[in-house]
C-alpha cells in the first residue's frame, strides 16, 4: 500500500496543480473562514473524502514566514478548508525519501490524505487529541516530514483574518507511532511585516546582509501550488539581496519570542534551534557562515542577520564533484548538525524546516531549489574538507539555488526546393545577447554550436539551447553560406522555450556578412559540378543536395546585396 501511494505521488509530481486552486473573493479572502459548522468533519465523510479546493488567501510567502510561531496549548474545531488548504499544502512538498505517507487525525477518526485527489480517505479510529486535527507523516527521512511540514504550518498561518478564532499550530508527538503536527482553532496573534532581522554588520562592510523584505507581492498558494524544486540552474550568481532573502526564510529571527528567546521563520523543539551557527553559504566569493544572533553568535535571546566568511575561496566546484548527485548551482547552502544531535528525530526534522522553507522563498523570488540529502560519510569528509566546515559540524544536506536554467527550443526554415532531408541537418552557430546589442561585435552571453535537425512537421531546421538564464535577448542565429539572421527582444523564461528564428537567407559563401559578386565568383568556378569531382566547393551548394546548378544561382540572385544581421520581426 505505501509503494502504491508513493508511486500515485510521484505520479503527482509530474501533474502541476492537480487540486486547482481557486480564487477566493474578489477581497482575496477566505470565503468562510469564520464558519462555526461543527458537523464539518461528516461532511468529509459524505461527500467520499473529497476536501473543498483550497483556496488563496493573497498574503505573501515573506509575510507568513514573519508571523509563522507555535501555540502549544491547541484546542477548538477546524473547517473542512482550514483542513483543505493545510493538508494541500503538506502535499506539495517534493519528496526526498523513497515514500511519504500524510494522515489527518480529526475528532471523527484518521484519514489517509490523496494529494493526487485531494481528498481523504478513512484509515482509523484513531481521533485526534490535544487540537482541532493533526496532520501524521510516515516517510522514510525525518528530514522529509520537516519539509512537509512547513508548507502546512505557512498555509495555516495564511488563514488568517483576525485574531481571533485562526488556526494556530505547534509540531509535536515524539513517541507516537509519528511525528505529528497539531492545529487548533483559537486566538492567535495575527499576521504582522514588522521586521527584526536586521544585520549588526554596518552597511557594505563584510558580513553585512541587507534587510529581507518581509511583504512579498505573492500569494503563498500559488507559489506552493508550483514549487521551483528542480536540478537545472543558469549559471548566474545570486546577488546579495536574494541570499539575505533565502537565509531569512530559512533560520531568519521573527518578531515573536518564546520565553527569553527570540523566535525564527522555522519552529525548534523546546526551542533549541539545533542549527544555530549550523548554516554554511558556499557561493562564488566563498564560504561563509549564517549568524542570526549576535556576536559570538549563540545567545538564543539576540537577533541579527549576518554572514561570516570562513574561507574566501570558490569551492563549489569540489563540492559538485565530491557528492553525488549534486546538481551545479551558483549557491549552496550547507545544513549540519552538530554530532551530538545526529540522530535526532527533532534536529533532522528542524533541517528539513530550514530547508523547505528555503525551496519556498525561492520559488516566490522566481529562483529554483533542489535538496541533496542521505550525505555519505565520504562526502561528509569531503564538504568539510573543500570548506573548512568545522570537524563537529556534520553536513546533513545541501540546498542548492539559483536561477532555473531554461531550454530553449530554436527552429529556423532552411531555403532550397530541392534541399534533400540530408541538407536539413546543419551547423547552426546561435548566440544570446543582451537587448540592443551589436550582434556583429559584441560579446554574447551564451555561445552555442549546434547542429540541427528536420522538424516533424518538415518545413524547419530544429535544435536545442540549454542552461540559459530566463531573461530578455537578441538572439542570432547562422548556419553555414547563410547571412546572420537577428531577432530581437525575446522572452526566455523558464523551464522550456521555443523562438523561431525566421528564414536562413543563402548565398554567403565566403561568410563576410554581404551576398554580393564575391559570392557569385566562387559558385561561378564550379557551375554544374557535382559532389565527386575535385572542383565542388559545399560553399556554394546552398541547397545541400550535391549539384551546384540553376536553384543555387537562384537563392544567390533572390538575396543579392542583402546583409547580416537579417532582422526577424518579433
Ligand atoms: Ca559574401
Ligand atoms: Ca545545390
């Protein structure tokens, strides 16, 4: 039954959006959340365990990271979509064990959730105690239940309206057949921007990590309907602002306290914030350590928002190479635990918190995410070794992040009647610019050297472009005896993109940018040749088809005088 349900999941993953989100008033509200209906439970059961589709509420991902706290003494009675929006979210996270099974433990009895039809499903008469419902994770990795967690604790935190009477959550039940996260329905303290991450480092100085942005003009549902959890980056660097971003939502300190101690974006066992001082950078600068605490870094009752560099070195490469399956990415995040705390259900699951939450933030900045975990003992040695990542610190998994890298589908028509289906399969050389530029001079960003093929459809030259940074470009594109052809302005986004490139137009033969009667002299010197005779020059068999005759003498004379770059129209 698990493998059953873990393969109905994976299926998930490859269907965005099963469940649909629908849109809530036109106050981008809940549409009842204040509803008081006690029976909401059988109509669950009625209705065959289908839950309502969740939906969005418009607070942002950064806002709810903010207000996100645990309440420890839960009680009340939840709505079928209060539980809807929270289960659905638990659903979205990616998996990174080999099976995830969620259940949703009510007053009526524990149900097994479908994330693929989002709905439940009865399971036991076990009820829930302590709370309104609780959610249950059975998964292979501890690590994997935190990264479900936390999309379930974000959407709960974004039901709410007021103060009063919002579901309010705490992560609990060490000792119980699972670990199981509690939700009630009570006074809660509300949704509030104010930050206090703020870093101790003075502006610009080493260290300094500039103020998050606690608003966000994202809804949270849409972004967890469509996490960027992915393994392809562009190879773009993250700028100073998106890190500061990312290692907030991650461990980054929230306004409210418990006890003496001041609260982050995750939630802590007993608040004992296992990772603190535990979050390693690796970028193109170097390696630095997270700090959210003040100097020395270890006063639960601080705040800060600073890094501190540990090695000035780019050592992202060794990493890449030293753990399988890594994917490159122009940022990683380290995650340890200290050796004492391996093992431990709460620190394993506290790293999947700071790491989803990571995935989270970065999709809503349109940034990809990918999570490396199951580390061996070698590649444990090994990260320690390319970054001086202190002996105690035991690396437990790697966020990688960076831009997603887009492919681009390119497909361009080819001149000649007769062209044979040979005579479709070119060197196509294409290259990205920066909007505006001179093609003919400049440097591209990306540079590729393609050989294409003949479209299904037959009447295009097609090819492939990969890793390119979403983003706005002139791209050019020019195959051999062909003028550069430039189409300006054009929208790669990611993960796949399709740009038609227009007309190769023939004739240049000896490839400086002009048909002209330099061109027409070299097909002169082997009119009415063939392929196997010494004189033929593929210069000027425009067509590809082995005769240099009348059709080439006739692509040459349409495109006479006519010069690179060729503009394509958008
Ligand atoms: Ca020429
Ligand atoms: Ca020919």
């Amino acid at each position: 039954m698990k493998k059953l349900t873990f393969l109905l999941a994976c299926l998930l993953l490859t269907v965005l959006c099963q469940a649909q989100i629908v849109e809530a008033t036109t106050t981008g509200t809940t549409s009842d959340p204040m509803s008081t209906d006690t029976g909401s439970f059988l109509t669950i059961r009625e209705n065959a365990g289908q839950l309502p589709s969740p939906i969005v509420t418009g607070n942002s991902v950064e806002l709810c990271l903010n207000s996100r706290y645990s309440l420890h003494s839960l009680s009340g009675t939840a709505t079928d979509q209060q539980i809807s929006n929270i289960v659905w979210a638990a659903g979205k996270a990616p998996f990174t064990g080999t099976y995830r099974n969620i259940y949703v433990a009510t007053p009526t009895g524990t149900y097994l959730y479908d994330p693929i039809g989002h709905s439940l499903s009865w399971y036991s008469s076990d009820v829930v105690s302590g709370g309104a419902f609780a959610i249950r994770f059975e998964r292979e990795l501890d690590f994997d239940a935190g990264v479900s967690f936390m999309p379930a604790l974000l959407a709960s935190v974004s039901l709410c309206q007021s103060t009063e009477s919002q579901v309010a959550s705490c992560p609990k039940g060490s000792g119980y057949l699972t670990t199981r996260l509690f939700f009630g329905v009570q006074t809660v303290k509300g949704l509030t921007p104010i930050l206090v991450a703020h870093s101790s480092v003075p502006e610009g100085q080493p260290g300094w990590l500039p103020d998050p942005c606690t608003t966000g003009s994202n809804s949270i549902e849409v972004v967890l309907g469509n996490l960027k959890y992915v393994s392809n980056f562009a190879q773009t660097n993250l700028t100073l602002q998106q890190i500061s971003q990312i290692l907030w939502a991650g461990y980054g300190c929230t306004p409210h306290t418990i006890g003496s101690k001041a609260g982050l974006t995750v939630p802590s066992a007993v608040a004992n914030y296992y990772l603190t001082q535990r979050i390693y950078l690796a970028n193109e600068n170097g390696v630095y350590r997270y700090h959210n605490r003040t100097s020395p870094g270890i006063d639960l009752a601080t705040r800060d928002h600073r890094i501190e560099q540990i090695k000035p070195a780019d050592v992202r490469g060794s990493l890449q190479s030293a753990v399988s399956g890594l994917p490159w990415a122009p940022c990683y995040v380290i995650l340890c635990l200290d050796s004492s705390y391996v093992g431990q259900e709460y620190a394993h699951l506290e790293t999947g918190f700071v790491a989803s939450n990571m995935l989270i933030q970065a999709t809503a900045i349109d940034l990809g995410c990918h999570f490396k975990t199951k580390l061996t003992s070698g590649e444990q040695s090994s990260i320690r070794a390319a970054t001086n990542i202190p002996a105690s610190h035991i690396p437990q998994a790697i966020v990688s992040i960076g831009p997603m890298a887009a492919l681009v589908s390119i497909s361009a028509v080819l001149q000649g009647d007769g062209r044979p289906d040979v005579g479709w399969v070119v060197p196509l050389t294409t290259k990205f610019f920066a909007p505006g530029a001179d093609v003919l001079n400049d440097t591209p960003t990306y540079e590729f050297q393609l050989t294409t093929t003949k479209s299904a459809t037959g009447n295009a030259a097609v090819c492939e472009a990969t890793g390119v940074a979403p983003g706005t470009y002139d791209i050019t594109a020019l195959s051999e005896h062909t003028l550069m052809n430039a189409k300006r302005g054009v929208v790669i986004s990611a993960p796949n993109t399709s740009v038609d490139l227009g007309t190769l137009l023939e004739g240049d033969s000896n490839q400086d940018n002009i048909v002209n009667l330099d061109d027409y002299a070299i097909l002169s010197m082997c009119w009415l040749v063939s392929k196997a005779q010494a004189e033929y020059d593929d210069r000027t068999d425009f067509d590809r088809n082995g005769l240099i005759n009348i059709s080439d003498l006739c692509l040459l004379a349409a495109n006479w005088l006519r010069s690179s770059p060729v503009e394509i129209p958008p």
